[in-house]
C-alpha cells in the first residue's frame, strides 16, 4: 500500500471534488492518504483512519504585500514527505500545486514521486497569459507522471504549452453512492412547482466562461410554449448580471435562483433537462453528476464536453452561443416524454461504463505505481 500526499483547492469546485473523493477511495483501498491544504476540502470527513489533513499555515508579515501561500504549501508538503515518508505527492494543478511539489522534492530528504493532475483552468486560463506559460510548462516537465481529465485538454495543452512529456488521460469520476435518480415530491412542491411543470437545471461557479445568460435565454424561448421553470445553482462573478437579465425578460417568477446548496443530487432528480453551454470546459463534472441522476444534458461543442456527452445518444451536443437551435432542442426533447426515458437511460448506463470509481481509480493507482519504477 502507498502512502500519498493529495494537494488541491479545498473549495468547492470540480477539481476540489475529485481530489477530495480519489482520497476517499484510495484510503478505502487501504492506501495511507494525506490531504495537504489550506483547509478541510469540502466533501472531506475525517473519519476514516486512512485519512490525514495536513493544515497550510500561513503567517501575515507586515512586509510582504501578499501573504507567500505557495511558499508555505511546499514547506508543509516538505515536511510532511519527511515525516510520513510520503510515496507519491499527486498535485491537482500544475500551477501553482506541481511548482510548490517541485520545490518540496527538492527540499525533502526521503524521495518522492510527483504526479500531476491538468483540470483545465491552469492551461485553458493561466496558459494564456504568456509569463505562465513558461511556469506551467516546467510544472508539467518536471513531474513524473502528468494525467489530464480530457483528450481536449491533452491537445490543447500541447499546442499551447508546448510540452512533449506524454499526458495520461483519467477521465473524472463519479461517487455513485451520492449520485443516483432521489426523486422527492415533498421538494419540488416547496419549491412550488406545478405537476405538469418541466425542470431545466444549470449548475456552475458563474464565471464567464460558463455563459449562465445563454442558460437564461435558452429558458426565456422555451418558457413561452412550455410550462416549466429554471433552477441556477452556484455562485460567482457574474451573478448579478444573470439576476439581471431575468429580470429584464421578465422571468423571475419563473427562475430560481437557489445560490451554493449542497444537496446537489436531490436537486438533480427534480430535473428533466440541464444545460451546460460554456465556452470552456475541460470536462465538465457536473454533466457525469446530472446523468447519473436520470437527468438528460445539452452541453456545447467545447473542450471536453463532446467526450462526456454522445451527442443524440446520451444527450446532445449544440454549437456555442446558438440559443435558438439549442432551445429548439430543448422543445423538441420535453414533448417527447419516450424520447427523454431513453435518452436518460443511456446516459445513466454509459456514466456506469465509462465513468465509474470502480474504472478510474485502479488507473490513477497504475500510474502511482508506474512512477514508482514498478511496473
Ligand atoms: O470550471 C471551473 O471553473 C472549475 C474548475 C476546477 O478547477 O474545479 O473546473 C475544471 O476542472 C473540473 C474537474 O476536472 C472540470 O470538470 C471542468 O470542466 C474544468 N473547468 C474548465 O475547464 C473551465
């Protein structure tokens, strides 16, 4: 069994949830893990005896404009490699976590492996910012292993970081004890939703890049010849924006906005629909979480999201920023009550497949083992 240092954003977030339930697992496997973080992950519960949490402090000195948090992880990561003889730290992001992992192997007396996780925001984001690029690219050389969540972000890593060191694509994963089809009545009527109202469902953290007001006007179209009502779930930037247009096209009482809430399954299962219309997705968890849940998706021709959605077969796949074909799509799919039972049926099957902890996990283990020399 390995011992591995696991370091992520803790907060809510896709990379955050996988990090935190690849943790999970590997422990229920009987492998020692050690979260080394600015805070508990969400998602985390520290009662299983596998799992340590290992606390990023940070000091405030009057000197210093901005508090050296980068510096502070690779400290803790070292300290931690040497105390628990630590196999294998697998850093979620190549920058900063990869960079503070380097730092830390080096400063480190026990040797380490370093695996390396792309989620997308690194490269898609900091890659475009030409002073990162060089820094995402020594994050990426200098690990041992490197996965990527997608063959998109694979390629897009490549042309736009230039990087020749092989990327394993590990697709994400679902935690299918949490997500399965829990329909409850009793929710849907507190949130007073006819009977014969349909559900539409986007959730995201509300950065541009999603494009929540595609969300919303997708809705606005399909509202006037369908009952039916839109759940947004999340927070972040744009909010205000959304909250606005809503306003504008007159739709409020008909959109819920619900904020961060943390029964996300159970939201699902209200759903009939969701949508997923950003122009930068790498993966796109929340997809694998609503078709596990019986919920059939319409995401954009972007990134990732083409290899979680079989378009016509599991969901489909609409062009970017094309609200009219996209509501069209979503007419057509809610007057087809047969149509919508297949299409969920499918996606839930394929999610079992292809996405399940069962497949995932024994890959990320190959890949601690074959940085480890063993084969
Ligand atoms: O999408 C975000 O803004 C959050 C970001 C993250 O770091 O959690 O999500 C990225 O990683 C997720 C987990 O691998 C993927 O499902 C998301 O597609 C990816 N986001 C982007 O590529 C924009």
């Amino acid at each position: 069994m390995l011992k591995i240092g696991i370091t992520c954003y803790p907060s809510v977030g896709g990379s955050g949830i996988i990090a935190t339930e690849l943790g999970k697992m590997l422990a229920k496997k009987g492998h020692e893990v050690h979260f080394i973080t600015s805070s508990v992950p969400f998602r985390l519960e520290l009662y299983d005896p596998n799992i340590y949490f290992h606390e990023v402090e940070m000091s405030h000195y009057p000197v210093f404009q901005y508090p050296p948090y980068d510096l502070a992880l690779a400290t803790k990561m070292a300290e931690v490699i040497d105390a628990e003889k630590l196999d294998i730290i697998h850093a979620h992001y190549a920058v900063p976590h990869a960079i503070c992992a380097i730092l830390a192997k080096q400063m480190s007396k026990h040797p380490v492996k370093i695996v390396t996780t792309l989620h997308g925001t690194d490269i898609t984001v900091l890659g475009i910012d030409l002073s990162m690029k060089k820094m995402i690219r020594f994050g990426i050389e200098e690990s041992d292993a490197v996965t990527a969540v997608s063959n998109s972000l694979v390629n897009q890593t490549k042309e736009m970081i230039g990087v020749t060191k092989d990327i394993h694509v590990v697709y994400n994963f679902i935690n299918e004890k949490e997500y399965y089809q829990n329909y409850q009545q009793s929710l849907k009527e507190k949130y007073g939703i006819g009977a014969k109202e349909k559900v539409i469902i986007h959730i995201s953290n509300f950065r541009k890049v999603k494009r929540v007001d595609d969300v919303v006007r997708t809705f606005h179209m399909v509202n006037k010849s369908i009952p039916s009502r839109l759940l947004l779930i999340g927070d972040g930037p744009e909010y205000r924006k959304v909250y606005d247009l809503v306003h504008r096209l007159h739709i409020e009482d008909r959109v819920h906005f619900l904020g961060k809430q943390k029964n996300i399954p159970e939201l699902l299962s209200l759903a009939d629909i969701k949508l997923l219309l950003s122009e930068k997705e790498s993966f796109g968890l929340v997809l694998l979480e609503a078709m596990a849940c019986g919920v059939v998706c319409i995401g954009t021709n972007v990134g990732g999201i083409p290899e979680v959605i079989r378009n016509g077969e599991t969901g489909y796949i609409e062009e970017l920023g094309d609200v009219n074909s996209i509501a069209n799509r979503v007419i057509e799919l809610l007057k087809d009550p047969q149509r919508m039972k297949e299409l969920a049926e499918s996606a839930s099957q394929y999610v079992d497949n292809h996405f399940s902890t069962e497949m995932i996990l024994p890959e990320y283990e190959k890949i601690y083992y074959h940085a480890l020399g063993d084969s």
